[in-house]
C-alpha cells in the first residue's frame, strides 16, 4: 500500500479529504442535501400557510401546513447536528491519519536530518501545527456544499423577485472576492513566519529543559532568559500582524456586505418612487438579501481556515521532505541472508559542509572475524562504524557485505543480519524484558507476525542465557528479589517462598547476622520504619496502612492509649526541622531526597509547617499540622533517616506499644494485620525480605556479594531462580531506563543485540560505562562464542582489550593509519605501539 | 537558620551531627560555608569492612574518599605480580580527595587490617552538593593543590634523599 503512494511529505492537504474518510464523505454530501431541502421547506410551507390555509380557512391544511413546518425545522436542526458529527469524525480521523503518516515518515529520515532538527520540534509539527488540518479536513466538503447552495437558492430566490435590484446587490461580491485574497496573502506571509518562529521556540525550550543541568550549574538564568525572551518578543510581533491582518478580512468583509442594503434603498428607493417597484416587494427582498449574510460569512471564515491549514500543513511538510537515505524494506523478495564477510574499498563520507570525515578507507574481514578497532577520539571510528551500520549513508566508495553493496541494500536487510550497539545505546521506557526483546521483536515484527515470527523469539533460557554472559543476571536476580507480590498472586509461589525462608533460616541464619536484621518481636528494628516497627505486621486493609495511619481513629486512640502521642509528635517536629534545615534550598533530585523522610514533593508544605511552628505551641497547630508531624514520626527509619537518633526512652516505648497494640487488635479487630510470624508469608514486603525474615543491613558491596551467593545457592536448591528472574525482568527501568546505572544500561543494550544472534555484530565502544571485570567478562564471551561465528567490529576504547582480536585497525584524522593484526602491529612500532606505550 | 541551631543542641547526638563534626574537621572541608558542610554530612555513609575485605582495589573506579573513624586500612601497591605493601592509615587519616574531582582509576588496593568503620562520600554527591555552591570551587581546588604541595614537602623532609631513584622523580606537585 505504502509503496504505491507518494510519501506523506509531498502529499497536499486537499489529498486527505478523499482518502481519509470516503465513505463518510459520502454520506454527509446527501445528509446536506436532504438538509438544504428541509432548510427550503418552510419557505414554502410559509406561503401555503398564508395563501392557502389562511386564505380559504382550511383548518385541516393549516394544521398539515404547520406540521410539516415544524417537522421540518427538527429534522434541518437534526441533519445539522448529524451533519457536525460526521465533520468531527472526518476531521479527527484525518489528523489522526496525518500525525500517524508523517511521524511514521519521519522515524526513517537519516540520522543527519536529526543532528539539526531539535525534538521540541518535531513535537511542535505534530502536535499543534497540524490541528487546523485535520479542522480544514473536516469542513472541506460539508462547509462549502451547504453554503454554496444556500447562497444560489437565495440569490435565485432574489433573481426571480427583481433581476435588475439582484444584480446591483449581488456586484458587492465579486470586489469582496476581488480583495480577499489580496489581504490574505499578507496574513500568509505572517503566518509563514509564525510557524517558522513557533518552531524555534520549541526547540529553544527543548534545548533548555534537556541542558537545565548546565543551565543551573553555571547559574546562567538570565542568559538563557534572554535568549528565551527575544524569541517570544519576536513571536509576539509576528502575531499581532498575522492577527491583524485576519481582522481586517473579517472588517472588510463586513464592510462591503453592509452596503448592499445602502445600494437596495438608494436604486430601491428611486424604483419605488418612479413606481417601478412596489414598496412590499422592495420590503420582500431586503429582507431575502440579509439571509445571504451568514452563508457568505461561513464561507469567508472557511476560506480563512483553509490558507491557514495549507499554510501550516506546508510549512511543516516541506521541513520533513528529505528523502530516507535507505530504502525501509526489499520490494520484491524475501530479505536476504547475508554471508558476513565485509569489503571496505575507498570508502569516504564527506559532510554537507565539505569535512572529509573518511578518507579512502580499504580493508577486509572474513566470515567470524573480529577487528578492533582503535585510535584518537574524533579520529572518526563512530562514523565508519554507522556507516557500516547503514545508519548514514556513505559518501564515496564500497561497503559490501556477503557481497551486497550496502547503500543499496534495504533496512530490512540489514536488520535481518547485523547488530549493532552504539556509543550511547538508548533504553526505552518499559520492562527489562521488553528492552532485551527490542531487537528480535523489531526484526521479527517486520517479518511479519505468525507462527513463523513466534518461532524465532527468544525462549526464556536463551534470555537468561544472554542475562548471564553479559553480567546483568545478578541485577535483575535484585530486581525479582525487591519485587513486592500481591496475595492474589501464585499461592505456589508463595509456598515455596515460605520453604526458601526455612532453608536459608537453618544454613544462613547464623552466618548472616552481621549483614542482617531479621524481624524479631523482642527488638526494635531499625531498618525498619516507626509504623512497622509498633505494628509489626502488614495491614490487611487499606486504612491501616502508613499513609493513612494519622487520619486512622482506631490507631490515634491507640496511641494515646499507650501515651506516644506526645514523644511522637516531638519526633515528628526533630524530623521536619532537621530536614528542612539541610534540604531545605535543595532541588528535587533522587541524590538529595533518598536518606530524607520528607519527599521532593513535601518539602515546601513542611518548610511553611516548620514556620508556622516557631510561632506557636505544638499543641496549638491545626489537626492537619499534627498529622503531617505524626506521619513524619511514622515513617522514620534510625538507620536511613540519621539527621535525627531515636532516643533511648521512646524505643522502649514502642515495644511495649508493640506487644499492646497486638493485644488490642487481636480481640478488637483481628482481621486487620497479619503480624510478622516466621510461618506467614508478609505480603507488604519484598521477596527478599520475606526470604530473610528480615532486612539487609548493610550496602557494602562485598556483604552484598555473599549475601547473593548465600540466596543464589539457596534458590538453586528449591529451583526457583529462573521464577524470580523472570520476575525481575517486569522491573520497569523508568523513562530512558533512568532507574537503571549506566553500567546496567550498557549491559542490557549488549544483551539486546547478542540475544539477537545477528551474523554481523557492530560495538561502539559498548563497554566503555562497566568496570574491569564485566568488560573482561564481555571480551572472553566475543572470543569464546562469537569468535568464528560472527564477524565483529568493536570500537574498542582500551587498548588492554584487543589482543585476542583477529585485526586490528588504527584509526588517525578519518583514515586507517595502520591495520593487522596485534603482533605484527607491535611489532612494526608504529601508531599502535605509540598508542599502548607511548612515543619513546 | 538561627533558631535551629539551638535546636540542633537538644537534640542527642546522632549520626548527622557526628557527620558535621568529624568533616569540620577535615583540611577539605574546613573551610566550606557550614550550609554546604551540612549537606555533605547528610549525604555521606558509614561504611564497616571486616579484616581482610578491600576498600578498593587497583583499576577499580570507586570513586569516593573515605575518612577512617576507626580501626586500620593497609595500602598495597601491585608490583610485577607481587603485592607490596606501602602504609597504614589509621583512624582519623582521609584520603580519597581526588576521586572526589574526576574519574580516577586506583593505582593502589586498599584493604582492611581489623575491624575498620569509615565515613564515605562519593563523587556523586559530593558533585551534586558542590554543584549548588558553585563559588565554592575555588577552595576546592586549593586544598586539593595544598595537600599535594604539602604532601611534597613532607616527602622531601623524611630523608628521601637516600633514594637515589626517587630523587629523579619527584615534584609531583608542578603537575
Ligand atoms: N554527520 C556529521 N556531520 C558533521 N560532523 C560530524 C558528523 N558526524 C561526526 N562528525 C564529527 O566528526 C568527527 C569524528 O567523529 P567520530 O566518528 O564520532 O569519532 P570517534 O568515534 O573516533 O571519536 C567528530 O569531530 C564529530 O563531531
Ligand atoms: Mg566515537
């Protein structure tokens, strides 16, 4: 379907109208005319009424009469309304189309396109610049069609009455269409400039909110304003010409119908005084020549819609209309399969502005081969790595893979057989799992769907597999660990937990109390927060939990019951002032916020609370302002929250309360806490806690090693690792996978293309966030398993790392200084050598 | 502000108000303004290690300095295979500064020698704090520049003179 059409670029904006809802279309053309003909009715209607009902004193006609009057005006004014449905539909349903095609156009334009093009944007032309087409689209048929008719079955109606007084009042229009169109041009040309300026608007902004870090780093506020200000200021004069001039259509317009009835009385008046005309006649058609106002009007207005869509629709079309630098999919046949052996053969690419950024480059690399390749930074090992990639398209020059010259392949192709992680691979929003299926489902998606695609994705062991290889495993293990289950989850699940929890217990259980704290009735537990540690149990229900402990009745009773209202409002107050004394000036960042009990959120609803209390007694606080304290108190935990200790006397207090709340609630409402018991599964805890009966105390990476081999081992044993992996890989990673370290991200970005097993695999600098060991870890796994199989192309940042390498490439200035492999390299002492030990 | 910090004196010491003490009192941190200090005091941690388990090793990037409250660290330096052991720091000893400034790679392993408790901040916060003060990157730089110069100076006063090879590589400090 696709290939037949021209691009979305070049389409006109008439285009949409036909093809976006035909059918539609249709139908509304005969809804209007029905329309139009009910509009006429009671015209006629009115003069039977009065010649034939009234006149003969028909009773039974006047009552037909009248009833087909009013049935009439319901269907003209239910026609209309059906008439804007189906124009809201059409024109919703074409901006949808229009959005949907040219986002979907713009995904494939080059990567060139997108180094000048800021995102702000392009999400300025899809969002707002396109909202009048998709109006325009809508009112395209139905608007002109009504009122066209309209306008001719009036002005005949005015034609039949007088043809010469007619004539006179209709000439107004032809200078009005004479003039419009004069006027609107200027209007154009502003609304050109409008467009252009709203777009360096949204790239500004764009620009500041993704640089806000530097912006507030160099406190450079006021530069940025400027910037910022000079652009709206530009915009706003661009404005009030644009609105001006569309105005002025408008008073123009008014103005010359205004003097049609001016020119009815003066020829009008001369008629009827020479007794040329009779003075109901001339009453007559002044009052027919003033219903051709509202169609005229609408058709004006429409008018001015539709330059206003075209001139948008143009503009935006016109930014996107470059070519995609590769064909998206093969025509005529199946994607090819290609053998991998690359030829690199006088290779350049030159910019748009003339920079040689590869300069005859030549070299081979058989089937399985690995090449590393090294030099300077900007030396230009990025850009012959996406040219390879085809993601830019190469100057001047060969590559050929298993003999196919890659400017001619298609995407597909390519996707088909090669890998590639770039410099800084992106992670997009969702689950691990959905990241490291990116690759296959995109290739596959492409495939087409069915069984055929269902066969080629990944099994599960292949994904844990390729979790482990890359050393990912352990984190997303973390991730399934912390996940928190919900009771209407597996009961298996649950069970087998509970027996996890008795294993580790007995093996464990001893070794571990350093690293830590298990949940014991007799001990105040300070990983633990203060709600916790007094209920010592998961609420069942809603109201009882943390949150809504300081509104709960039940619970504040209790509290006074057990006289810690009082410590623990003062706790509350130590709290918020501690905090909003050190973050109080501080940005919402996850750095500053993570040890404190206040959130990023709170913390100027707690600044103004610590006000109001140096100025009043905490007794004389509003109830809000105690609660707020109280909840404070309820969530501090002593080992994360240490701006404040927690004093010897209220611990001891908190566990007497803890054993008289259970008391309490056990007779009083027994169904609202299952307390923490080593035989319950505790549904308000993670995995992990659950697994320990406890919580870890301790960040120390090593303690946090043997704590994972200990629940390795463990989950081993009751063959439950690959459950909690999987359900680590639901870990949503947050928005470009910003809840996960740079090193994660890295790993799972090698992850996704390896457990695509392409035959071609390309890596720019793929390891360049990860530490020593996962990087060796890496290295011994391309040597290990790919070596042979598929051929590599690593832009390899350290050089401890390429000795196992088949070849090696120096890069210098955009050409291949030196190429071989590592020892006849060294050897030589050139360029490699002077990289590795320096110049002697 | 003031009124707080009376409060600050009810309040029984706890691990923040250590925090601040113990950085007061460090040559990099002494004379930062006290609202920067406090915030630095918040974000750092308390670390343990057992004998035998490493603060860092070589090539590691930790990227954190770390101030001994108590206990001892020995540093090694890896030498054709062969660990070699350089010094002891004890309780009270900071090191670390650099790593605070820039990626930086260990050239030494460092690992615990008994029971040892450290105060750790990492490049991290120390940044994001810092980045708030951006005036105060001066004195940054010239404390760091000061231990170096002063680091030199000590080496010069302790009789390296007999080592000839030494001789011939130092002024580390005209970097
Ligand atoms: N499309 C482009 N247009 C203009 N300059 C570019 C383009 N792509 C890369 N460059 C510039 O070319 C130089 C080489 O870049 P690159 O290949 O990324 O080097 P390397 O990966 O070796 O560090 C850099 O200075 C970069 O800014
Ligand atoms: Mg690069």
């Amino acid at each position: 379907m696709e290939k037949t059409k021209p691009p979305v670029v070049k389409r006109s904006l008439i285009s949409w109208v036909w093809t976006s809802s035909l059918k539609l279309q249709v139908i509304l053309i005969l809804i209007i005319m029905i329309e139009v003909f009910a509009r006429v009715i009671p015209l006629e209607m009115q003069k039977r009424i009065i010649n034939e009902a009234i006149n003969l004193r028909k009773i039974d006609l006047l009552f037909m009469y009248c009833g087909i009057y009013l049935a009439a005006v319901i269907a003209a004014g239910m026609l209309k309304y059906l008439n804007n449905i189906i124009q809201t539909i059409i024109g919703q349903r074409a901006l949808a189309d229009i959005r949907k095609a040219l986002y979907h156009y713009i995904l494939t334009l080059p990567l060139n396109f997108f180094r000048k093009t800021q995102p702000g944007m392009v999400v300025s032309s899809l969002i707002t610049e396109l909202t009048t087409s998709g109006n325009f689209v809508g009112m395209a048929v139905s608007v002109p069609i009504t009122n066209v008719l309209t306008l001719l079955a009036f002005a005949g109606y005015l034609i039949w009455l007088h043809p010469l007084l007619a004539l006179v009042s209709l000439s107004i229009y032809p200078i009005v269409i004479f003039l419009v169109p004069i006027l609107q041009k200027r209007s154009n040309k502003a609304n050109k400039k409008r467009v252009d300026a709203g777009r360096n608007l949204s790239s500004k902004i764009a620009e500041s909110i993704t640089g806000i870090h530097e912006i507030q780093g160099n406190g450079a506020f006021d530069l940025e304003n400027q910037k910022y200000d000079r652009l709206i200021d530009r915009l706003l004069k661009i404005r009030i010409v644009w609105t001006l001039y569309a105005q002025g259509v408008k008073t123009l317009n008014n103005f010359f119908t205004n003097l049609s009835p001016f020119l009815i009385f003066i020829l009008g008046g001369y008629l009827a005084m020479k007794g040329q005309l009779e003075l109901g006649a001339l009453v007559a058609f002044l009052s027919a020549q003033e219903k051709l106002y509202t169609p005229w009007k609408e058709l004006i207005q429409f008018y001015q819609v539709y330059q206003d869509a075209s001139v948008r629709y143009k503009r935006t079309m016109e930014y996107y209309d470059t070519l995609p630098d590769h064909e998206i999919a093969p025509k005529d046949r199946k994607p090819y399969d290609l053998e991998a052996n690359l030829e690199v053969r006088n290779l350049s690419f030159v910019t748009d502005s003339g920079i040689n950024l590869l300069d005859d480059i030549n070299f081979t690399l058989k089937p399985g081969e690995h090449l590393a390749l090294v030099g300077f930074s900007g030396s230009g090992k990025s850009t012959l790595a996406l040219c390879i990639g085809q993601l830019y398209k190469y100057t001047g020059g060969h590559i050929q893979i298993g003999g196919k010259e890659v400017s001619e392949l298609s995407k597909k192709d390519l996707v088909q057989n090669m890998g590639f992680v770039s410099q800084s691979p992106f992670i997009f929003e969702g689950t691990i799992k959905d990241n490291l299926l990116y690759a296959c489902s995109a290739r596959n998606d492409e495939n087409g769907s069915g069984q055929d695609a269902a066969d080629s994705m990944p099994t599960l062991d292949d994904m844990i597999a390729v979790l482990h290889q890359t050393g990912i495993f352990v984190d997303v293990l973390r991730f399934g660990l912390n996940t928190i289950l919900t009771p209407d989850q597996d009961k298996d699940l649950v069970s087998s937990l509970l027996r996890v929890r008795q294993n580790f217990q007995r093996d464990f259980g001893e070794g571990l109390t350093d690293y830590v704290e298990f949940f014991d009735e007799n001990k105040y537990l300070y990983y633990s927060n203060l709600a916790e540690n007094l209920t010592f149990g998961a609420p069942n229900r809603d109201e009882f939990a943390v949150t809504n402990l300081p509104q709960n009745e039940y619970f504040l009773r209790f509290l006074d019951h057990a006289q810690l209202t009082r410590p623990l409002m003062s706790l509350g107050v130590q709290l918020a002032r501690q905090t909003v004394d050190i973050l109080g000036n501080l940005p919402p960042e996850e750095v500053f916020f993570e040890k404190s009990p206040v959130t990023p959120d709170e913390l100027d609803e707690y600044k103004l609370l610590v006000e109001r209390l140096n100025k009043v007694k905490l007794h004389e606080l509003p109830a809000s302002d105690r609660a707020k304290l109280l909840e404070l108190a309820l969530r501090f935990i002593p080992a994360t929250h240490k701006m404040v200790s927690l004093p010897e006397i209220l611990e001891s207090l908190i566990l007497e309360g803890r054993a008289l709340f259970k008391d309490k609630i056990s007779v009083e409402d027994p169904n609202a806490f299952t307390f923490y018991q080593i035989s319950q599964y505790i549904f308000s805890q993670t995995i992990l806690n659950n697994i320990f009966f406890g919580k870890v105390k301790t960040v120390n990476p090593q303690a946090q090693e043997k704590i994972n081999q200990s629940i390795i081992q463990l989950l081993i044993e009751e063959d439950f690792l690959e459950t909690i992996v999987e359900i680590g890989m639901e870990f949503q990673v947050g928005t470009k996978g910003d809840r996960l370290s740079g090193g994660q991200r890295q790993k799972l970005a090698i992850a996704r293309a390896l457990l695509k097993a392409p035959n071609m695999l390309i890596m720019d600098e793929a390891t360049s966030a990860l530490d020593n060991n996962s990087q060796a870890r890496i290295q011994n796994l391309l040597d290990s398993r790919w070596k042979g199989k598929s051929t590599l192309i690593a832009v390899v940042h350290r050089l401890d790392i390429i000795k196992n390498y088949d070849k090696v490439a120096v890069m210098k200035a955009g050409k291949i200084g030196e190429f071989g492999t590592y020892d006849e390299l060294i050897a030589k002492k050139g360029m490699l050598y002077e990289l590795e030990f320096g110049k002697q | 502000m003031n009124s707080n910090s009376e409060n600050n004196k009810k309040i029984a010491s706890c691990e923040f108000q250590d925090n601040l003490n113990i950085l007061r009192q460090i040559d990099f941190f002494s004379t930062l303004p006290l609202e920067l200090n406090k915030i630095l005091a918040y974000l750092c941690t308390r670390d343990t290690y057992k004998e035998e388990e490493y603060l860092f090793h070589e090539n590691d990037d930790d990227g954190q300095a770390y101030y001994i409250i108590s206990g001892k660290a020995r540093l090694f330096y890896n030498q054709a295979g062969k660990q070699r052991m350089i010094r002891d720091y004890e309780a009270g000893a900071f090191f670390g500064r650099l790593a605070l400034l820039g990626n930086m790679p260990r050239i030494f392993s460092m690992k615990a020698i008994n029971e040892l408790t450290c105060l750790t901040l990492t490049r991290e916060k120390f940044t994001k704090a810092l980045s708030q003060f951006p005036d105060q990157m001066p004195k940054i730089i010239k404390a760091v520049a000061e231990s170096i110069q002063g680091w030199e100076k000590r080496f010069l006063l302790h009789g390296s003179e007999n080592c000839e090879a030494c001789m011939h590589n130092i002024g580390v400090s005209l970097v």
